[in-house]
C-alpha cells in the first residue's frame, strides 16, 4: 500500500466523516478489476454485455436526475473573489466545507469507501500530476481505471512524502439539491458530493485535468488547456498541433480524423494522442511540448457512428463502459445517429421497454438513449492511437488552433515563450482586431477564429499565457451568505 503518512492521516479523516462500513485500497490488478465487475454486476450497478458482440464490456444507468455535468452547482473556493477568474462561480473556502461536509456526514454508512491513486500524465513523468480519490462507486471506480494511470505504481512513485490532489467523491442520495463540486485550489482538494455521472464523479478529468490543474499551471509556468493532440504524418515526419473548441464541437472527431483519399494518396496520416486536455510546457529545447493527461475516451455517444467517426467506433467495441445508452434485448447497445438500424426491441436509458418510432402521450418520439449518453473506453483500442501517445516526454507542437469568443484574445507571444512562436492571425473582426507582437518568430502557428463563444479556457488558462478576458462574461453565479 503506501507509507505515505500525510495521505493515509487523510483518508481515515475522510473515514471519520464519511462513516463507510469498511475501506479498500485499490491495485490496479486485473484480478481487483475483476471483482469489481463481478460485484457491480451482482448489485445491480452494472450489466454485462453480450460477450461475443462487446466482449469486456458494460452497461450502466444513472439517476435520471444525474446525466450531465452541472456547472450551476461547480465552485471555486478561493480567499479572493477575483482569484476564482471570471468564468466560474466562486464560495469562501469555509463555506464551501461547512455546507459540503453536512452533506457527506456519515453519507457512506453500509457502503464500501475506495481509495484510487490515479495518475494524470505518464507516471513518474514531468508534466503528470498525481491524485487520491475517495469513492463510494464501483462504477467510478472502473472508469478511473481506464480514464487514469491507476494503481500501486503511482502510490510508489509518491513515495511517503510526494504532494497529491485530494479529491473526496460521494454518491449520498444523489439528490440535485444536495449536490456540490467543490474546488480548493488553495488546498490541492476537490470535493464532490450528490452526483454519479462522468465530469462530476471522475474528479481526474475537468475537475483536476482543467480546473486545479489551471491553478497549478498558472503557479509553476504551464499550460492546462481544454485542447485535442494530434499528429500529422507525411514522408516519415510528423508534425503535432493542439486545438481548442467549445465542447460539443467536434474536438474527439478531429483527433480521430482519417484523412480523405486525395491526401492519402500523397502519404498523410493523422495519429491520435489525446482528444480533449492537453497540458503543456516549454522543453529543454525551447520548443512547447504537450501530453495527453488522460489514458481514455469519455466521449458522447449519439451522432457517432462509422461515417462521423469509425475510429471512435472501432474503440468502443471491446473493455468498454456505456452510460444512459439504449440496451437491446440481446444485450448489446444502440444510440441515435448511431451504426445501423436500431434493434426491433430493447430498454431506453430509463429502463422502459422501447422499440422504433414508440412516442409519448404528447405525440413526441422517444429516444432510446439519453443525448448526453457516453462511452468510456482505453485509448490504446483506438486504431489512430499514436505510438508515442504516452510518451513521458510529450510531443513537440508546431501550431495551436483556437476556436474562442470574439473578445477573447487568446495569444501565445515571444513574451512567454521566446524565440518559440510564431504568431499567426486569422481574419479578425473589427471588435477584437489589435497588433499582434510578431518578433523573433519561430515555428509555432496560434490562429484564432472568433466565431463562438469558448467554454474552453478557463481563468487560469489564460492568465498564464499573458491573455486578457474584455468583458464579464454574463450569469456568474457567486455564493455568498
């Protein structure tokens, strides 16, 4: 296990408030993978799927009232208002504790608490970061499994004294009005109570991966950003770009692109590393280096299918998790906009038995799954996947594409990185157009397109790359008694 004194004086604190009837460890052994499934299987938490179809793989459900991230309900808990940035809604730090600790208080009890040692990044490299998350779900703890570096290897790589991110999770009553993501930057802690699904239950992914991760960049000089990295190969040379889109956007579907057969035929290649974070750093040799935090696809389900995006297909056809999908009766699994025809009977993601065309008292049609049904799979199932997509070192970028609002200025200068960059701007519109410093330029190519609004950088984000926000963006919630 680990002698880490700091982190096991943590979880018996968090056993104390939680009250779960006993306390596991997890390994990351394939043996420990498989009693969990068998367990959420027994409960009822999971359901194998048809082994010959979707061998590895599972189904799972969530509370109708719990399908999506809740960013209403996400805060930032910082001393200073202005620290928690300009897109996000802030609480003090102690309130944010008080009212999320009556909400965990002995909200375990019956239950088993998981301790995860996770690892965002190669473990042992540079760029990673490394996380102890607490859980009371099996199914988060499977996903984590395939979304992080888990297991005994990271706990020994933190030795007895490493520095990790704190992330208390629990399912309580999974009621939305008891239901609070919580982040202390300050204290390297997110807590997280009230919800199972994705981004609010898997703590490494937006919660650490963008949002602590944003802080920790903006203190040690790099870049946590909500960006796809992929590879373009042509004549045995490949040339890596980030980009950056609003979610929904297509960001997984351009790090799987395939290329069309005109450019094929020229020798083009597109290789994946990661489809949605990218942090990055200058490297020794001055160039900006990025890695892929995550170890796996969380990806939306409807609208994926063999023309959108085959390689997305291809990945999720074995060891994968599928959430609020549609279950056909001989357990396998459909979606709209998906492959093929839907099956002539199954289950919709509320449990209630479907079939095509079937339509609600007010006429309207019912879909099979829910529109925010995801799959959560190992990149290394992804036959674009690049062969380095795990390299500790990161790869070199050579361009950044940035898809931002017209009154973001999103720029990487010669100021932050010299003799690095190379600046390059597309047309802008008459709001947002300014001089762009063009010295000692290089051979990194930033283009903005103001076109949409960007939920993608987050304060942090741009601060630490010397950008400026020119307005107040609307609705910031801030919590204050």
């Amino acid at each position: 296990m680990t002698q880490h004194t700091n982190l096991k004086a943590w979880v018996d604190e968090m056993s104390q408030l939680c009250r779960p009837e006993q306390v596991v460890w997890l390994d990351g052994s394939a043996e420990e993978k498989k009693k969990l499934e068998d367990e959420a299987v027994a409960s009822g938490e999971l359901l194998r799927l048809n082994e010959e179809k979707f061998p590895g793989c599972f189904y799972h459900r969530t509370d109708p009232k719990d399908v999506a991230r809740t960013e209403n309900l996400t805060f930032i808990c910082t001393k200073k208002e202005e620290d928690a940035g300009p897109t996000n809604h802030w609480m003090k730090p102690e309130e944010g504790y008080a009212k999320t600790s009556e909400i965990f208080k002995g909200s375990m009890k019956g239950r088993t608490m998981y301790v995860i040692p996770f690892s965002m990044g190669p473990v042992g490299s540079e760029f990673s970061k490394i996380g102890i998350q607490i859980t009371d779900s099996i199914y988060v703890c499977l996903n984590m499994g395939i979304m992080t570096r888990m297991g005994q290897q990271v706990l020994d790589t933190l030795g007895d004294a490493g520095e990790f991110t704190k992330c208390l999770h629990g399912k309580a009553d999974l009621n939305p009005e008891r239901r609070l993501i919580m982040h202390f930057p300050e204290d390297n802690t997110i807590w997280s109570v009230g919800s199972g699904y994705g981004g609010n239950a898997l703590l490494g992914k937006k919660c650490l991966a963008l949002r602590i991760a944003s802080w920790l960049a903006k203190q040690e000089g790099w870049l946590a950003e909500h960006m796809l990295i992929l590879g373009i190969e042509k004549d045995g040379k490949t040339r890596y770009i980030t980009a950056a889109f609003p979610s929904a956007c297509g960001k997984t579907n351009l790090a799987m692109l395939i290329p069309p057969d005109g450019l094929k035929h020229k020798g083009y290649k597109i290789t994946t590393v990661g489809d949605d974070i990218a942090w990055l750093r200058q490297g020794h040799d001055g160039r900006l280096w990025a890695v892929n935090p995550e170890a796996g696809f969380f990806g939306v389900a409807p609208g994926t299918n063999s023309k959108s995006n085959p390689n997305a297909l291809a990945s999720v056809q074995k060891n994968t998790i599928f959430t609020n999908v549609l279950l056909g009766s001989d357990k396998t699994v459909w979606w709209e906009d998906g492959e093929g025809e839907p099956p002539a009977k199954g289950t919709d993601w509320l449990g209630r038995p479907w079939e095509p065309g079937i339509e609600d008292e007010a006429g309207e049609k019912i879909n099979g799954a829910h529109p925010n049904s995801r799959f959560t799979a190992p990149l290394t199932q992804c036959p674009s996947a690049a062969e380095n997509w795990d390299d500790p070192k990161g790869v070199p970028i050579d361009a950044i594409f940035s898809v931002a609002a017209a009154r973001v200025s999103l720029r990487l200068c010669t100021k932050h990185f010299p003799g690095t960059m190379e600046c390059m701007w597309a047309p802008p519109s008459p709001r947002n157009a300014r001089p762009l410093n063009t010295e000692n330029r290089a051979r990194c190519a930033v283009i903005q397109w103001p076109c949409c609004p960007s939920a993608a950088t987050t304060w942090g984000i741009i601060s630490s790359i010397g950008s400026r926000w020119e307005r107040k963006p609307p609705n910031r919630r801030r919590y204050s008694t």
